[in-house]
C-alpha cells in the first residue's frame, strides 16, 4: 500500500510560503540534477514533495537527505540539523533492483521496516548509514512505486554524479518536533538549524546558512 496518505500543497501554496519566508529560492530547469550536484557536493537537502507519508518512517515524501559517502555526515545530521544523540543512526534508500549490491537480503522494504547487514566491501564505502553493528534499516522501491518518481530521478542523477545509487533518507524534523507537513514547516526547520538547501514542490529554497549559489 502507498504511504503518501497525507496532505498536499499545489505550486502556488508552496511558493506562497516560500515568499512569506523571505528566504532566497530559484525553480531550477534540471531539478533532479541539481539536487543531485547538492548532495554529492556534501550538503544535506530538505526535500518536501507530493503528499504527507503515513506511519512511522520518512519515506521520500517529507525527508532530509544526505551522501551516504562521507564518515562525518552522521555527526552533521545529529548535531547540526536534527540535534539529536550523536549514537543515532541513519538509513539508505536504494532501487530495489540495485539493494541486493549493497545489502544481504537485498529484499524489497519499501516501509523501512527492516534491517539487513551492509555487505562488508560496502561498510567503509557507506559510513553514514552503516549502523555500529554492521547493518542498515534499509528502503527500498521500484520504478513503478506510486508518488516516489521525483526522489527516483534524484538517486539516479546522484548515481550519475557519484556513481552510488544510494542516498541516506531521515524524517524531516527536529529532535522533539513532529515531520513536517506544511510548506511553511519545511520552511522553518531551514531557517533554524543548519541545514542550507531545500527542494520543495519545484524550487529550491536557500538557508540563511547557504551563501552562495551551489
């Protein structure tokens, strides 16, 4: 069953907000390539599109988003943006059809319901959502996942990139706050920790922290 059960915002909603915030934004030709040239320059991306996922997990749809690649991510994530406990870990999202390459039991978990062990050539490759222990709570989806085609064209301009199809994917939140659901949520956690880009419904908003242009 698809998660993308939540509320959703049109364009107009959505740059209204942008608006209001008086935050620095752009609506970029080549979208997915330009969060993907983000991403593999070392900037975690809020990434706020279609509909409000149900249940426990950030599943692409109201998420933060990261390189998978570097050791210090994590401590990125935790300290600066999601301020939370330094031991807390992260997850991939990955084709279904690529998982198996990067993960025992590469099977499909489209919930990030379960944890499999990262391949052991892959754990220092993969440092940012490689548990302590080895393992990962992985996601998983395939071409035809309902709602995931614009989280699909972002990994596979990462893989382009970087090449790894691998992206890290936490809920888009604060320690303490619930996910985001509203533009204007999105909107707010950017202004207030040190995350600096966010790609919402077409555009791409700048954090006061963003400085220049990517």
């Amino acid at each position: 069953e698809r998660p993308d059960l939540g509320p959703a915002y049109d364009d107009r909603a959505v740059r209204a907000a942008i608006e209001a915030s008086g935050l620095r934004f752009r609506r970029p030709r080549r979208f997915a390539s330009e969060v993907a040239k983000i991403l593999a320059g070392g900037e975690p991306v809020g990434w706020f599109q279609g509909r409000l996922e149900f249940g426990p997990r950030a599943l692409g749809f109201r998420s933060i988003l990261a390189d998978p690649r570097p050791g210090w991510m994590k401590d990125r994530l935790n300290r600066d943006i999601k301020r939370r406990e330094p031991f807390r870990p992260y997850a991939p999202v990955v084709p279904r059809a690529e998982a198996s390459r990067f993960f025992e039991n590469g099977f499909a978990s489209p919930h990030m319901s379960f944890v499999t062990a990262v391949r052991p050539q892959y754990r220092a490759l993969l440092p940012a959502i490689t548990h302590v222990d080895g393992t990962a709570r992985l996601q998983t989806f395939d071409d035809d996942t309902p709602g995931i085609a614009a989280l699909r064209e972002v990994i596979a301009a990462f893989d382009r990139r970087a090449g790894m199809p691998v992206l890290l994917n936490t809920s888009f939140n604060i320690a303490g706050e619930p996910i985001v659901c509203a533009p204007a949520d999105a909107l707010s956690v950017l202004a207030r920790t040190d995350l600096r880009h966010l790609a919402i419904g077409p555009y791409l908003v700048d954090g006061p922290g963003a400085g220049g242009a990517p």
